[in-house]
C-alpha cells in the first residue's frame, strides 16, 4: 500500500545508519570488544547500534563500575574516530541533503563530534549547521534529551519535527519526543516507527508555499 505524506515544520537526522553506513567499523571495533569481555559479538552489536559507547557497556554488564565504562569507551571512541575504512552514505543520503539545504534540519546524533564529523566527511557528506552530538546531551538514547534539543534549536515544538533513524534506541527516543518516525533500513522495521522505508532514495522532501515540509515516500 502507499505510504502516505508526513507535513512538518523540521526534520532531525540521526547519522549512523540513516546518513553513513559506518557498519564495517561498528563491527570491528564493538566485536573485538565483545571477545575480550566474553561476550557474544552479535548481541553486543544488537546493542551497539544508535546509543552511546559507555550506555552500550552498562546494559551489557550492568554490575561493572560506570567508571570502567567511561575509560573503556574512550579508548573505543578514539579507535572507531580513526577507522574510516567502508564509511559509505546510506543510499540516498548525498541527494537527500543537498535537497535540505535550505530547509530546517539538524543531526541528531550518539557520536562525539569529532567521530560525526570523521564519518560524515568519510562519506562525503556536508555537515548541518545544527548538530546535537554526545557532547550536547547527559543522557544517551533511547532518552529523547537529544531530539527534543533539536527541536529547541531549531525553534519547532517537537511534534511539528520528523525523526530520521535506523536503530531500536534512536526510534523509541524519536517516539517518546512526541515526533513521528521515518524508520530508514533493515533494523529499522523492528522497532515501530511511523513510516519505514529500504534507504532514502525512497524519501522526498519538498517546501510548501506555507514553509511546512512535505515528505512522500515511494516504493
């Protein structure tokens, strides 16, 4: 069946996995880490994906000293900041923001901002001008600290907002900020969003005469 428009005021982008494809690096560095811990990697990965490091660490071995967390998650930020290898745009994604360049939008994202801004240009992607990143935010999602934030920046309630995300964490943070859900990829359909779609070929968005945008799908 077709799936219908969405009209907001703003649209907040998550990075990885809506952007840039960062998966190859993802599973380096957090299956490493899970071998160490003796844990199984593709849970660890389950995991992983959408929320910060440290909050990855303390869901998987809840009785450690968040301490420990933190130092092992800087040690793994700085390794996954150097990685580059694979870093692809999510298909879609380099024409998706060139066609926002003039519309109200921010990335929302769980990286560092030296590890968005590593990713991003490894994709080639142009940076937004309005970024919420780890550093802007004191609790990780699936806490919707960072979409509401966006929100705030960008000067829209949040239910005028779109969400843009990938991972279970980023869409329960997105639908607890009061903010429909373009679900993008394969991990996305699990998790409930308003609209799920493969990548952001699928994804248009244009101004209305009344400065809303208006986002169709396809396919």
């Amino acid at each position: 069946m077709p799936i219908p428009p969405l009209t907001v005021r703003a649209l907040l982008l998550d990075m990885d996995g809506t952007l840039v494809n960062s998966d190859a690096v993802v599973a380096r560095v957090w299956r490493g880490w899970a071998v160490e811990q003796g844990l199984d990697p593709d849970q660890v990965l389950r995991v992983a994906h959408g929320r910060q490091g440290h909050m990855t660490m303390a869901t998987l071995l809840p009785d450690r000293p968040m301490e420990q967390n933190y130092a092992e998650n800087r040690v793994l930020l700085a390794q996954e900041t150097a990685d580059t290898e694979g870093i692809v745009p999510v298909p879609g994604a380099p024409a998706f923001l060139a066609a926002l360049q003039d519309l109200p939008h921010a990335l929302v994202t769980s990286a560092t901002p030296a590890l968005a801004e590593a990713r991003m240009v490894a994709a080639g992607l142009g940076m937004p001008a309005v970024r919420i990143t780890a550093a802007d935010v004191s609790a990780s999602k699936p806490d919707p600290e960072g979409f509401l934030k966006g929100a705030a920046e960008l000067g829209f309630p949040p239910e005028q907002c779109a969400v843009f995300e990938d991972s279970g964490a980023g869409i329960a943070a997105g639908l607890a900020a009061g903010m429909p859900v373009v679900g993008v990829g394969p991990r996305a359909g699990e998790h409930g969003p308003t609209v799920h779609v493969p990548d952001l070929e699928q994804v248009r968005a244009t101004r209305l005469a009344d400065g809303r945008i208006r986002l169709t799908f396809e396919g």
